[in-house]
C-alpha cells in the first residue's frame, strides 16, 4: 500500500472520541499554504454562520431566517419560536404514542400497521432515507411505503404493496407550501383507493404542511387525523429534523429525541470557529480544495454499509440544490455547485471504481466508515476465512480501494462513524447541513433559496394548458383526425413539436385514437 | 417554451414504430459539419461491431471473443455455441417450471416463496434492475431479495425480510468467476442461516457460475438443486440475458422469451451500416458530441417512470465500467470514460435541477420517457384536475424540464418508449449494450476489459492479512496494551497507519479491548 508517515496522517486526522466519529483529509494533497490561505475565509463564513443562528435573514433574496439549527437547539430560536419548536415536537411524541397504543386508531378498529408518506424532493429523500437506514422488519413498529413521484404506475405498485393491509394504513401528506402538484396528485390517488375501498381518507391521514397552506385547508376541512406544522424557516432540504422527518421516524418506531440530541452534539462541534476543532470546516476546505472552490470535480459518496445506500440521494438535494446556483451573492454570474452521486461500497467498486482509478480524473471520493459493522459487533460471528467476518471483507475494501485510487491520484476524505443508529443518523445529517452552509460562505453564494427550479414548473403547466386545448378541438372535431401541425394552425400556437409528443402521450393511454401516418405526419382523432 | 421547428425536430428524431421507440437528438446543438466528420468513424465502429459478432477476439486483453449478441440470437454465434445456448435457456425454463410447480420443492415440502439472489456488479445489478422494473407484489412468483454485498448488518436486514419464509427460500448463487469474496461470503452468510434454522442448504441453492469454478465445485460437492453456466465470452456487465439475468427473472415470473426477443429485434435495428437508421449509432455520436469524446461531462440519466428506478445503476456499471479507460487500444495513456448518475423523474427534478439549470454545466440529459403511464392505459383513471391524469403531469414534467434546461444551454436526448415490459426492458439494455460497443470504436479503447479493478482487491487482501498478524501479535502478548505504532514495530511492517485504522475497527466490533490513550496514540489488548 501506499506509504504515508503516521505523523502526516495524524496531522490530517480530526478525532472526536467523545462523538464516535473522525474525519480524514490525509488522502488530500494541500499545497503548502493551503490552509493559510483558507483561514480568513473560514473566519468570515464562521462569522455568517453566527449571524444566521443568531436569527438574521441569511435568505436574503427570499427574506427569510434560516433556522433548521434551531430544530435541536430551541434554547437558540428567538422570538418565540423555541416555545414552539418544543411543542411541535411533543405534539409528534404524543400523537405517535396514540397511534402505537391504538388510541387513535384506524376506521374499522386495531391499530395501524402501514405507513404510506406523500410528499417529494426535501418532504421524501429525508424520510427515505432514514426509514432506509434505521428499519428493521424485525421491529419496526409500522411497515413505511412512499409516494414520490407522480407517476400512476409507481404510485399502483405501492398501494400492491399494501395490498390488504390498506385499512390499516395511516397516509401523511407532507409539502411544506401546500402547492406541489406530485404530492397533492399522490394525495388524489390515495384519497381515491381509500374511497374504492369504502373507507374514508381522512380518518387515516395526518398533514405536515404551514398553517393555512392548501393542503392543510383540505385536512381542516375533512378532519384529518391531525395537523403537524412547517415553519418558512425550515428549507425542505433541511427539514429533516423538523416535523417533515421527525414524524414518519417516530411512527416507524425511532428515537427521535436521539437523531435531535445526535444532530444538537455535532452542531455544538461544528460551531467552533477554530478550524482545526471544526469537522464540517474542515470538510467544507477540503470540498473547496477538491474542486478548485468551483465544482470542477464531482463527489462520489460511497458509504461502506448498506443502511446509508440511500444517504447519497439524501445529499444530491442538500448539496446540489444548495450549491448549484448561477449567481453569487454580489450578482456574478458563477455557475456554481458540487454534482454527488454513488450508492454504497463494497458493491459500487464492482460498478464503477474501474472508471474511478483509470478513467477521467473528473472527482473526489467521500467514504463513509462504519466501524460496528452488525449490531453487537463480530466478535461471535460468522468466519468466511479463520479469524476472518463479512465485516472484516467490508473494512478491507474501504481501505483497499482508497488506497488503489491514491495510488493514481484520485483524492478521498474518509468519514468514521462509530456506529449507525438514530444519533449517527442525526450527527451525520448535521455536519453535511452545517458544511453546505460554511461552504456557501467559502465561495459567496446564498445556500438557502432556489430560484432555478420555477422555470420547468412553469413549463410542465403550459404543457397542461396545451394539452387541454389540443383535446377541445379534437372533441369538437370528433369526425376529423389530425397532425401536431393542423392542430398547431388551428389553435394557434407554434408549439407543433409539443403538440405531437402530447399526441403520442395521449394515444399511448387510450385517450386519442391513432389514425394512420407515419412520425410527426400521423394523424389522430378523438376516441369513440 | 423554447421554439424548434417541426422540419429541425424531424431531422434528429429516429422514430421506429415497429419497435415502439424512438430517439431524439433535437436538444443537441451539432455543429454544421459534425455528422460528415463522425460518418467515417461511425463506418469503422461497424466494421469493427461485425467482426466481434462474427467471433474474432474483440477484448484483445484479455483474448477473448465478445458473444453477448448472440445469447438472443444463437444463430450467430461460432463454432458450438449457438445449440449450448439454446440448451441453457431450455434449461431454465425447465427448472423454473418445475420450482413454480413445485415439482422442485424446499426440504420441509410446499413451495418456494422468496428467492435470494447472492452476487455483485455485473451479476447483481441486472437482476435487481429488472426484478423492480418487471416485479408486481400482485403478481410475482417469488419475491426477490438480495445480498449484494458483504455487509453483514445488511445480509442480517435482508434475513430478516425474509423472516419464517426462510425454509421456502431458494438462494441463487452467482459469480462467473466464483472467487468473488463479496459473494462467496454471502453465500457462507447464508449456508449458515439455513443451517441454523435446522435446514440443508444445497437443498435451497443453485449456482451460475463458469464450469468448474471454485463456486461450481461447492456446488457439485453438496449436491445443490441445479447448476447454469456462464462463458468466458459474456463479461459480468453484459450477461443479463444470459443464466445471470434470465434464471432470476424466469422465477420471478417475467417473460423471458419477450426479453430475448426484444432483444434481438433491438440488435436488428442497431446492427444497421446506415448512421440515421441505426438508432445506437445516433446515441453513440451523441455523447461522442456531448462530452467531447474524452468524457469531458457527466451523463444524468432521468426515465420518469418508477420501474426504471434502478436502470442508472445498471448503467453506471455498464458505461463507467467500459468506457472509464486509461489507455487506448494503441496504448496512448486517455484516461477515457463518461460518468453516470441519476434515479428518475420527476423526483429528481426536486433534489437538483436547480443545479442543473442554473449550476456547473458539466453535464447533459438523457431522458426516458415511456408512453403508457399505467397499464391499461389512462382513459378511466382518476381525473385530478379536470381531463388531467398524474400520467399527464408526469409528462408535462418531463418535457418542460427539458425546456427549462435547453433554455440554458443544457443539451439533451429523449429516448420514447411505447411501455415499459419484458420485450422492452430487453430492448433498453440492448440498444445501450450497442451504444457503448459503438462508442467504444469511436474513441479507439477496449470495452471489455477492467484492468483497473485488480488493484483494491489486492489491497484488501494485504489488509485481511495485515490484521492476521496484528490479532495473533496481540494474543500472543496478552497481557500487554500496544500503540499502533508499537505494533506495526513488532510485526515489522510500515503499515502503522492501516494498523491504526485496523485497532479500531477490531475494537468497535468487540474483537479487541481499547486500553487508554487518544487517537493514534491508543492502547489496545486482546479480549480476555
């Protein structure tokens, strides 16, 4: 293996024993005067981050608060907002009591058994993953399924999932604004399959919205099982440990107090505005020194356990939302961001480490480290060689394949958890919260608001609108079949390209008749 | 939205409509003079595609002939081993139907229920695409579980999943070579569950593997329920159509003659000399435009529709692993590739296209559309708006995400699928076999071989034999507590480091006792 001094590790080896958990940059080449050079910038973006807990509108494009710290700190809330981040948190503990013991109860009686989340982008890839990386068919207290996305096929196999079990399910919706057509169309669907059942939707579902949002006018008017609030403070991809995650975690059999205590212990180390004793400063200079402060290199994540294979889905919205942003906070264009991808090692070494050693030198490597390798450790385990476990094979390939692509200059940092339960799960989640945050400082950019995602929503409802024209006219013309391009002329828009796709759409699903021609010249007419 | 005209659409659609596909290049920016220049390179991959499918030793490396084509058309393959496939495929069906009958029963008598797949990479990645593409709880034969690594925490989830259905388990083990560690522990993993639970394991087990592979051997030995071969010319990345994918896919329930057969009519098409007829030849020039031909940016990959879920992992192997090179076939140094990452649509519209709009251009789209947004198509479905379906939202997601992108710059193709079945899930993995063969040619380096991954495992093996010395060091002195760096004094190596990490991770796992001191300077004795 590659021959690095132990003085030169330990130089570059951030050890918190009393947190379980490690970061290594050993496997990064700094120049020289590397960290000298960073040293202001870190002061500065210590200073912003001290400023946005203490309550300023560090969204300023949106004039909001930042305050998902607060979410496990509400002694640091101002306002009056610690009052309530307390009594949300003890309205979900009861409310969740209730339902484990069968108080609240599903219509027909017994207790609840399945727990279908609605929601998407930051109201679903955190409860994903969480419910991914805490569950346990053996005790888990609530079996978790998902809606996230809009599409009817996705949305039947789920409820084919459930199956029988559908007058047990208790539904949470969760959109933070109310308005987001993939959760309220989940909602719709589900609201249907309660009601082709013969049960009512509102005697087993929970919101998780702002007050008085569209959606929780819809659980007012229906009475729902109970409403559970979102804050303007809380963006959705930090909202984890907010309502947003906290719930379905909870109802999964979780321990909440602990993914907040684990998440307020990590946030208490990555306050410190000394570097050195900073793990997400740290990390946030190494991502800096990695990808030239510019995004020129991807981050692969690779997570050595199969509980975080979802953490890197988790993190493509935390990072890459965060960061992808087309101006600085001065009004430069800078087309910023970091792209995250990977899965779970030792299995993606067998996908792609091939690429990663002897192909495009276009990343950096994050592994994540889990050093209890199964619950209780090894030590009765099963030995594959003598002396030899599974996890003795899992340690090797981490550290034999960061070994492999140092050898070729591919840089990594190394992340050690201890172990992964609901407190690592909330450590883990706050120092990449708080190293975006310091790393949106580090190159000037506002991490907290997303201009960029309005543009294909606009686009996807001038589509709707489209396509309801292009059905009217066919109605209205029920004898006649048409091209894209008569259609275009004749509700007078340019858009014949999007009116053949709707047509093809249209066609494919029993909703337009196919009337002969080839490519963009076939024609349609209306069903009969 | 963004105008194109219906004459420059028209001119980069590839639309087949026997084949119930299409693929679009119109969100490309060619050059005026683009596709004269690639024309002879294009020529040269199809010659050099022929030669591979006529038998000539394609992955020169290794000296090997390249016969994935001919597992859906046995007709051309050389010498014998058209009629072995044939018999194989015979073979799988035979067993398949006598499991599904029962004919072939668990030892305790009844059905198999649950099927566990142990393998990795190329011999896991296929199987778990298509079980979740094609898998229906309503309708499967048997529910699929994996071990697809050699986290023991993870195996120990999967046991659990699978719960008292254990004894109504049937475990395919596959490895081509059979001297993967992840799988071989898997499969000890596994032997000793059923052993524990009273049961035989070969009675549970079949192999897919090379004959006489040190898989093949166990299997011989303790008599399993059957063995399928696996041959030197189909590479792990491409063998889903082989025993690795079809056996799996066979006890699910799926069709796998309509996979073979879309397959095959896939090839057909892609097997054609003429550039705009030959739809992988399109897709191939694509990326050859899109990142340069040096893989200068990222492939995110986007199907909107939740059975293609998993089809990026797939083809992160498929591409990276082929393409991600460091020499060409003429030996310059490249360090060619294209990396890939991506789940589905709309979802990720949630987590980065705010990146992806507005961020580092470093990337371009491949969308997947497939026509018919719910089987049986969507006249009758639930209306959430008036004349509105989810599927109508789905695509209009679609289609006004590649607006918002192409309005900035960011290039895209659209591949249109009419469904999503067995036929057409074998059509996809055809069409981007091909692409990438082609794509190959076209940057002159070897897809068929993967130099580069030797490296980590010889390093892990290092480790494993590392920490043998380190446990019998410290049995041998059992009374006394070392230092990292007394240990690797002791055992005379330079490794202190990786015996640092080694002390840890033995401890954490209740093998060894932490015996004072911090972070690299901790003590550490034996168990006693």
């Amino acid at each position: 293996m590659t021959q690095i001094s132990l003085e030169h590790f330990q130089k570059y080896f951030y050890d918190n024993a009393e947190l379980g958990f490690s970061v290594d940059l050993s496997r990064l080449s700094f120049p020289a005067n590397f960290w000298g050079e960073m040293e202001p910038r870190l002061q500065k973006a210590f200073e912003e981050m001290a400023a946005l807990e203490g309550g300023a509108i560090a969204n300023a494009d949106e004039n909001r608060m930042v305050g998902h710290y607060w979410l496990r700190a509400p002694e640091l809330a101002p306002d009056n907002w610690g009052k309530t981040i307390r009594q949300t948190n003890k309205q979900i503990l009861n409310f969740v009591q209730q339902v484990h013991e069968g108080t609240i109860a599903p219509e027909r009686g017994g207790k609840f058994t399945q727990l279908l989340l609605i929601g998407i982008g930051g109201s679903a890839l955190g409860p994903e993953f969480v419910a991914h990386a805490l569950g346990d068919p053996r005790q888990d207290k609530l079996t978790p399924h998902f809606f996230d996305n809009t599409d009817p096929g996705g949305m039947e196999r789920t409820l084919a999932a459930i199956g029988d079990e559908l007058p047990n399910t208790l539904v949470i919706v969760v959109s933070k604004s109310g308005g987001t057509k993939e959760t309220r169309n989940g909602m719709l669907e589900a609201h249907n399959a309660f009601h082709e059942a013969g049960l009512h939707f509102g005697r087993h579902a929970a919101a998780v919205t702002e007050v008085g949002s569209a959606l929780d006018q819809v659980a007012v008017s229906e009475r729902w099982l109970a409403r559970f609030p979102m804050w303007d403070w809380v963006g959705g991809r930090t909202s984890e440990l907010s309502a947003v995650g906290l719930l379905p975690a909870a109802l999964q059999g979780f321990d909440i107090q602990a993914m907040l205590q684990g998440a307020a212990e990590m946030d208490a180390a990555t306050r410190l505005h000394q570097t050195q004793q900073n793990p997400a400063a740290l990390l946030s200079a190494a991502w800096f020194h990695a990808t030239g402060g510019k995004g020129a290199k991807d981050m692969v994540v690779l997570p050595y356990k199969d509980q975080l294979e979802l953490f890197s889905r988790y993190l493509q919205q935390l990072i890459m939302e965060s960061l992808g942003k087309e101006k600085d906070r001065d009004g430069n264009v800078v087309h910023q961001g970091i792209s995250v991808y990977g899965n779970k090692g030792s299995t993606d070494q067998h996908a792609y480490v091939q690429q990663l050693r002897d192909g495009v030198a276009n990343f950096f490597v994050t592994f994540i480290e889990v050093l209890q390798k199964r619950p209780g450790g090894e030590a009765d385990a099963l030995q594959v060689e003598p002396d030899v476990t599974s996890g003795d094979f899992l340690n090797g390939f981490l550290y034999g394949t960061r070994d492999a692509l140092f050898q070729k200059g591919r840089e990594s940092v190394t992340i050690t958890l201890r172990q992964l339960d609901a407190a690592f799960v909330g450590k883990l989640i706050a120092l990449f919260e708080r190293t975006v945050g310091l790393y949106a400082s580090l190159i000037n950019i506002n991490a907290y608001h997303q201009p960029g995602v309005e543009a294909g929503k606009r686009a996807a409802a001038d589509i709707i609108a489209l396509q309801e024209k292009v059905l009217l006219l066919l109605r209205q013309n029920a004898e006649t079949a048409f091209t894209a391009r008569e259609i275009a002329a004749k509700i007078e828009t340019q858009e014949s390209e999007m009116v053949f796709h709707l047509l093809r759409h249209l066609e494919a699903n029993g909703r337009l008749q196919y009337a002969g021609g080839d490519g963009v010249e076939a024609r349609y007419r209306t069903v009969t």
